[in-house]
C-alpha cells in the first residue's frame, strides 16, 4: 500500500500539478511514463493520509502547504500496489526540492552499493503533459482532480 500527496494550482495555462521524475538507474533515461505523484509506503498501523502528507516531505524535502487535502482514491498499479492519493491546492519551489535516497546495489551483481534519490527532479507539470509523464495508472488521480475542481 502507499499513499500520496498531488500538489495542485492554479496559473495563466490553467491546473498544474506537482510531480517528480522517478530516481534510480533504470528511470534515468526515460521520461514519459516515468514519473510520479510524492508517494510512499505505509502500513495498517498509519492513516493513508498522514502517510501523504509525511512522503511529500521525505520526497521532496519539506511540509506540504497548509490546507485540507481533498481525497481521490485509490488505483491498483500494474505492479500490484494499490495507490491511494489526496489532492491538496498550494504552492511549492520545485527547484527546492530535495529528496529522500535509497541505495541499490549498481551494477547489477557487481557488489557495490550506490545511493540515488526516489526522486531525482520534480515539476509543475500541466494536466496535459503530466498525464503523459505519469506512470500508466496514476493519469486517473488526472482525472479525479478535474472531476473534484469542476463540481
């Protein structure tokens, strides 16, 4: 289970949403359908949203803005992990931001151990071009913020 925090404004070209290219070797030369909402994992013991909102500040560096997170659900990822995602409106530096690293033995087989960040840049992204940035199944939280801004 994970659980994720969409960051979203408003500005002259209309909605756009906060997302992060994913770190790592095997995400470093793609782009389209390699990046993601700030998310992580959690367990039984956590509320998904507290979980949101502690993953946007491990992914990215610092709090998420002030505000009341509006929930979108959840998706099942081709992977098998569901994904359960709040949006909330603010603002953010994405040049700012600093993430979390993890470390993976690279190369492969090779026994050395390397550190990368989850995220390695983060964007404001219209709806548009995020959807295509967006790993396949996350384009529906897309979906679900145009719904929950239109009604």
């Amino acid at each position: 289970m994970s659980a994720g925090l969409l960051l979203y404004r408003n500005s002259d070209q209309g909605v756009e949403v906060l997302v992060g290219h994913m770190g790592g070797p095997f995400w470093s030369r793609k782009d389209d359908g390699a990046w993601s909402i700030p998310k992580g994992e959690y367990d039984e013991h956590e509320e998904p949203q507290a979980a949101a909102l502690r993953e946007f500040q491990e992914e990215l560096g610092a709090p998420a803005p002030a505000g009341t997170p509006i929930p979108l659900g959840e998706v099942r990822q081709s992977g098998g992990k569901v994904v359960t995602v709040y949006a909330l409106e603010g603002d953010f530096d994405a040049a700012a931001a600093v993430s979390n690293t993890f470390e993976l033995e690279w190369p492969r087989g090779s026994g050395v151990m390397k550190t990368f960040p989850e995220l390695d840049r983060v964007a404001w992204l219209s709806l548009e071009v995020a959807r295509t940035k967006l790993v396949k199944a996350q384009g529906t939280f897309l979906d679900r913020l145009r719904a929950a801004l239109t009604t």
